[in-house]
C-alpha cells in the first residue's frame, strides 16, 4: 500500500510539469494552467503524506512483529527454566523419599521417578542410573547368619525381593524407549523368585544376576549381557534372547518354550566366558538360526538352519 501511494506521489509530480502545459497550451490559458498545478501540487502533497504514512504504519507493524516474536521467545525460554527447576525439584523430592523407612513413602518416590523419566527425556538416562542402583543396593546377595539366629521359614537365597526392590524393577521394565538410553545395570543384584513378565530389558547389563526361580515369560531380554547369570528354574517362554550374551549363564531346568535365541551366544567366548549351562532339550524348544551359537555337547535342533 506504502508503495502505491509514493508511484502515485510520483506520478503526481510528473503531471504538475506536463499536464497543464499538454492541456492549456494557448497563451491565454495561464491562469487555467495555475489552477491545475495548484490541484496538482495539493494532491501531491496529500499522496506524500499518506505515502508517509503507510511507511511509518508498515515499519510500526514490523517492530510490533519482532518485539512479539522476542517476547514468545523470551516466554518459551522462561517456560523451559521454570519447568527444568519444577523437575529438578520434582527430583530432589523424590530421592528424598526413597530413603524414608516407610515403605509407602519409598514407592512414592520411586513412581515419581517414573513420572520424571516419561516427561522429561533429558532426565531419563538418570532416572534409570538412580532405579538400578537402588536395586543393586537393596538387593545384595544374602550375608552369613551369625551362629544362633534361626533361620527364616524360605531361605534368603530363594525369597522374592522386597516390595520396593519388585516395584524398581517393574518402573525399569516399563520406562519409554529412547535411543541412546540404557534399560537398566543389575549386574551383581540378587534377585531370585522376580517377576519381569514383559518388561523391556533390551541391552540391560545382567552379568552374575541371581535371578533363580524367576518368571520373565515374554520379557525383551535382545541383546542383553547375562553371562554368568544364575537364570535357574527361570520361566522364559516367549522371551525375546536375540544376540544375548548367556556365555556361562546358568539355565539348569529353566523353561526355553518358545524362547528366541537367533544370534545368542551360549558357547563361551573365551577362557574366562566358558558355555552356558543348558541341555539339548531345552534347545529343543527356543527358537533359534545359523548364528545361534550352542555349547559343545548340545545338539543343534534340526529346524534351525545349520551354521
């Protein structure tokens, strides 16, 4: 519109020189050519100043649409501090909780951990150091007795983890999957007589886990480092073992139906990483491929591609 206003400011000018002249150009038409430019000098001067006009209202516009824009950036800025201070006390709340001696206290911090790993991505990877680490620390291999002290109706090494331990176990196996982030590190905890049925555990570091008598029916343990873990008795049907490590695992009496192992290695890798413990039979029943690799002594089940 600015730019209409200033051709027809121009245009204007043009005529005071030339129309009049063009239109009156007898000499006795000198004062009839005074007036025309007299008009014409007055509508060029209402077009200058609406051309004025419009320029100040377009660069009035401009500055109001970047002084809007810094002031949303601005706003999107303070939201994200505000939020990040909200989770980082959110944060500090919860870990606070899981050191009550209170056990409803301590699941509430660990639910709310959850709640921060699904909302805030940026605080996942902690989340799940903070949740394993609490399962670790609370689930040590049971301590000798002292001499005297009778012993307790299921012996240590079978019972099934505390109420928060199974709880922090179950936040693990359910937390959202994003790239770059690990499941869980339970190397060393002891965790016999778990229930893991369906959780995700994909790459989740397992090595020397007592998970004996444990039920992980359809658990995604793919790519999942158990060797020398203590899987016996454990029900795996349907479990998802692809390209696991189960070097030196042991898999005495544990349930295979169904258990894929395409690409697990179960052969030992090197002298320190001897065969994991497990029998032709329970082969049998998993699923598995040419790169299945299988302890000396067992038996390649006909249906899987020979390597």
């Amino acid at each position: 519109m600015a730019g209409l206003a200033g051709l027809g400011a121009v245009a204007a000018v043009v005529a005071i020189w030339h129309l009049p002249a063009w239109m009156y150009p007898a000499a006795g038409d000198a004062e009839a050519r005074a007036t025309l430019q007299g008009g014409l000098l007055t509508a060029t001067a209402a077009l200058t100043a609406v051309a004025g006009g419009l320029i100040a209202l377009d660069e009035t516009r401009q500055a109001n649409a970047e002084t809007k824009r810094a002031n949303e950036a601005a706003d999107v800025r303070e939201r994200a501090a505000n939020a990040n201070t909200h989770v980082r006390e959110f944060y500090a709340t919860a870990i606070s909780l899981l050191g009550s001696d209170t056990l409803d206290v301590r699941l509430g911090g660990l639910y709310a951990l959850e709640r921060i790993a699904v909302d805030s991505p940026a605080d996942h990877r902690i989340v799940v150091e903070v949740l394993s680490a609490f399962v670790r620390e609370h689930a040590r291999p049971p301590e000798s007795d002292p001499a005297g002290t009778p012993p307790p109706p299921i012996p240590a090494q079978d019972r099934p983890p505390a109420t928060d331990v199974q709880t922090a176990l179950s936040v693990l196996g359910r937390l959202p999957t994003r790239e770059g982030i690990p499941r869980a590190d339970l190397a060393d905890a002891h965790l016999p007589a778990s229930r893991l049925d369906g959780a995700n555990l994909s790459g989740a570091r397992l090595s020397r886990t007592n998970l004996a008598g444990s039920t992980l029916l359809g658990t995604n343990l793919s790519g999942a480092r158990l060797h020398s873990a203590n899987l016996t008795g454990v029900w795996l049907a349907d479990a998802d073992l692809t390209e696991a490590d189960l070097c030196w695992t042991d898999l005495t009496h544990a349930n295979l139906h169904g258990v894929d192992l395409t690409g697990a290695r179960l052969d030992g890798e090197s002298p320190w990483h001897g065969p994991a413990v497990v029998t032709s039979e329970q082969v049998a029943e998993a699923k598995g491929n040419a790169d299945t690799a299988l302890p000396p002594g067992v038996d390649r089940p006909t249906e899987w591609t020979q390597p």
